[in-house]
C-alpha cells in the first residue's frame, strides 16, 4: 500500500525535506481556512439561499443561471465534501516532513487543487470580463467582484504550497 501512496521508501534515493517556514504555514492556513468556508456555505446553500432572499435571486446572483437551473442538493452536497477534501490536501501538504504529505497522492491532489481552482478563476474573469455567455449582469458583478479573484488566491495560495514543499533531492 506504500507503494500504491507513493511513499519514498526507496533507500537508494534520499529525498530531503526543509521544515515548512512561516510563509508556507501561512500560506496553508489562509488556503485551507478559506476551502473551508466555501464549503460551509456550500452546504448552507444545499437548505437555504441564505444570505439572499429567495431561491431566484440566489440562482442569478451567485450561480448565474435561471432558478429551474440550479445545481442539485446532492450535487452542491459533493462540491461542499470536494472543497473540505481540499482544505485537508492544502493542510497535509504543509507537513512534509510526514510520510503521508511527501506521498504521490496528496502532491498530485494539491495540485490538482491548485490547477482546478486557478482555471476557475481565470476562466471567471474571462467569461465575466469579456461578456461571454448568457449569465446575468448580477452575477457578472460578483464574479469580477469577489467569486473569480477568490478562486485566483486560493488556486495561488495552494500552488504556492505545493511548489514550496516539493520533494528534493538530496
């Protein structure tokens, strides 16, 4: 099962590893806490359009679509558990002195988190910037606002992780 993880078990290559300085841990925190409350209101969302008033302003304000259009419960469910998932990767990442953080697994992962969430950024402030698409001007607004940049920080922020934790040769 090591193996399968990615464990640096080979003796004949030694792999070093620096403590993670306080930007790194920074860093992790702000990433991880912020994955963390995106997927809170997540699941805030899959009960309640809370903080707006009506399912129909909450479809065209943070989704961007008509309300007979929103995500499932289940579905926006499983974002909320993909965003947690992540907190944890970013948080693991952070330790690589643990065999775990140094495992394929979770560097592949915290990259992938970082990757995924950078092309959403990007993606947003293209789409929102140029006009594309058919979403409302609402949600226009908050995705240059706050939805887009947002996704660019936490996307650079666990980059930044990932990348400052990276395995070394010795």
């Amino acid at each position: 099962m090591a193996r399968w993880l990615g464990a640096a078990d080979d003796e004949t290559a030694e792999l070093r590893t620096e403590p993670t300085g306080a930007a790194v841990r920074g860093a992790a925190v702000a990433a991880a806490g912020g994955l963390l409350a995106a997927g809170a209101l997540h699941a805030v969302w899959v009960f309640s359009p809370w903080p707006l008033a009506s399912r129909a302003e909450f479809a065209a304000v943070v989704v961007g679509v008509e309300e007979a259009q929103l995500p499932s419960g289940p579905l926006t469910l499983a974002v909320a558990g993909l965003l947690g998932a992540a907190a944890g990767l970013v948080a693991t990442g952070a330790r690589p002195t643990t065999r775990f953080a140094r495992s394929r697994v979770v560097r592949a992962g915290l990259w992938t988190v970082s990757g995924v969430l950078a092309a959403r950024g990007l993606g947003g402030l293209a789409a929102s910037g140029l006009g594309l698409g058919s979403a409302p001007a609402e949600f226009r607004h908050w995705d240059l606002a706050l939805y887009s940049p947002l996704c660019v920080a936490l996307g650079g922020l666990s980059g930044y992780v990932a990348l400052r934790t990276r395995r070394r040769r010795a």
